[in-house]
C-alpha cells in the first residue's frame, strides 16, 4: 500500500501512490502537507514513483483546484463521457443539435447510462470543435474557422458550474495547432478545460480539406504540450487532458517521438474508427501498436456512421476499456 504521512500526525492510504486521484486524496495530502510541505511529508510506497519528483506531485496537488468528480489527476480517478461538436452547427456532431442548458442535460443523461459499468466515476464532458475546418480560405487564409473566446466562454462557465469537464477541438487548416492554442488561453486556464488535437484537419500549404487526410508531426504535438503544460504549472492548475485524434497512423507522423514525460498532462490517443464493429474494432488495435508508453485509449461512437451504434455496456466492453468516450 502507498501511505502518506505529514508532520501533523496524518497518516492516509493513497491507492496507487496517485496524490491527485479523488478529493478524498486530495484532502489528505492537503493535511499532510500544514502550512509548510518542505518540514516534512512521508511517502511509502514504490507506486509514487521516483523520490525526486515526489516534491513537485505534492506542490501540485496540495490545495489545489480540483477536477469536476474531485481530485486534480484525470485518470484514473475518473472516467469521461463526452458529447462532440460545435454549437449552433448540427452537421458536426450531437452538442450543436440543442442550446447549451439542452447539451449540459443531454451529456448527464449520457453518462448516466454508464453509471455502475465501471469502478471509477463517470464524468460527463463537452468536447467542443473550437476552431472549425473550412473549405473557403477566410480572411487569414488558413481554411480554419475560429470561434472568438467570448463566444465559447459561456459553454464553459455553465458546464463548469454543472460538473461537466471541457475540451476545446482544434481543426487548424493551413495554420499550426499552437498558434490555435494559444487563442484560447484565458480559457485553458480554468481547471475544467482540457484541448484537442485533430489531424485529419491540418494542411499544408496548397492542400484543400477532404482531398487528402492530414497530418502533424510529432514535434508540433510537442510544441502544444510543452505550452499547455508549462501553462498548467504557472497557474497551479489541476492536470490537463490532452486528446489527440486519429484513425490513421499516418495522421501522427513520428508518433513514437510525442513526449509523454510532463506530469502537468493526462494524454488520450482518441480512437475516430466508424463502421461496422469489426472496422472500429481493428482501427483500435492497429492504433495502439507501438503507442508511447503514458499515452490512454479513448473511443468515439457516431450515430450515423456507426451500424450499428455502440452500447454503453459493448462500449465499456472494449480493450484496454477507453477512459474518455465522445459521441458525434
């Protein structure tokens, strides 16, 4: 067992040595860290991994904001169900067919028909298309349509105050996915916001959505997470979610090179197969071979591509079972 002692006398269990993973860790580590974490905090157990970075898991999780579902680690505290799209737009996916109160009530309806099927909580989330792919150039000429932050900070307020997390999907045409990124800092700076990335809508110079499927290099992943992370650690933030979408492995070029090592992120492959059972079923293997080590599954089901539509219970049926679930 992982124990954790302060200099109070606390002594608490931390199942899996993860400090962040539930409010009820969360506040034992608060405890045991006082007023001052440097006179003495006590971890036993190999499961917290390497004593040196021991001081930089507890400054992050002592007193920190928490998660929606409590804890300040995404996984594998909780698990996420999540609905996909754009508001307004219901061409793209289940979140734009109904306003923002609609899409809050009909994410808890979904998740709750996942409630029992697994140990961990069930988080619902709003995964919202950000900046939206465009066959016309725009005024910047990158074929990507952006959103302005004081539009998409409403859906974020609200799903925040109702426990449902947010992840801003970036469909960044001709322009590179940092450049998108940092568009919405104000809003990655609230504790309930994650971000994705979406190669299939990330051209090169002269290339045109939908006549070849796109891609990213490892080392543009790597500028984003560098940021995103650094961003999460100066504003002593709890751990952000990073989904990476893909159903090719072409769309992630040096995959093996995407860096896994900051603490500040929790990192999703995120599985964009549809079809038939057995098509979705081989586009989630073949994307896990040689995936990096630090890198969790995730799985999108889509009501009209998918014959036939997943249930919760053959969703959660799933191996390695994914730990964020969109609906398009």
């Amino acid at each position: 067992a992982a124990m954790i002692g302060g200099a109070g006398g606390t002594v608490a269990e931390i199942p899996g040595g993860v400090l962040g993973r539930s409010s009820g860790t969360v506040a034992a580590v608060t405890e045991a860290a006082g007023e001052d974490p440097a006179v003495g905090v006590l971890a036993l157990g190999e499961s917290f991994g390497p004593p040196d970075a021991f001081p930089q898991a507890l400054a992050r999780t002592a007193g920190a904001a928490e998660l929606p579902g409590g804890g300040t680690t995404v996984f594998p505290g909780r698990r996420m169900i999540a609905a996909y799209g754009s508001p307004g737009v219901p061409s793209l996916g289940i979140l734009g067919e109904q306003g923002l109160e609609e899409s809050i009530a009909r994410v808890q309806e979904l998740a709750a028909e996942y409630e029992g099927l697994s140990e961990e909580p069930i988080i619902p989330a709003l995964e919202i298309i950000t900046t939206i792919a465009s066959s016309e150039p725009g005024a910047d000429g990158d074929h990507s349509r952006e959103l302005p932050a004081e539009q998409l900070r409403e859906w974020v307020d609200a799903a925040g105050g109702a426990g449902v997390y947010v992840v801003l999907d970036l469909q960044p045409g001709t322009t590179d996915f940092l450049t998108q990124a940092r568009l919405y800092e104000d809003l990655l700076r609230e504790p309930h916001v994650g971000l994705a990335l979406d190669p299939e809508w990330r051209l090169e110079p002269g290339q045109k959505h939908l006549e070849q499927i796109g891609s990213v290099a490892a080392e543009e992943v790597n500028e984003v997470s560098g940021w995103l992370a650094d961003l999460t650690a100066e504003a002593g933030l709890p751990q952000k979610l990073l989904i990476l979408h893909q159903f090719s492995l072409s769309m992630i070029r040096d995959r093996q090179n995407v860096d896994t090592s900051r603490p500040e992120l929790a990192i999703a492959l995120h599985a964009d197969g549809h079809g038939a059972p057995d098509d979705k079923l081989g586009t989630f293997r073949v994307l896990q071979q040689d995936l990096p080590e630090g890198i969790v599954m995730a799985w999108k089901n889509f009501y009209d591509e998918d014959s036939p539509l997943f249930t919760p219970e053959q969703t959660y049926e799933v191996e390695p079972r994914p730990w964020f679930v969109s609906y398009q």
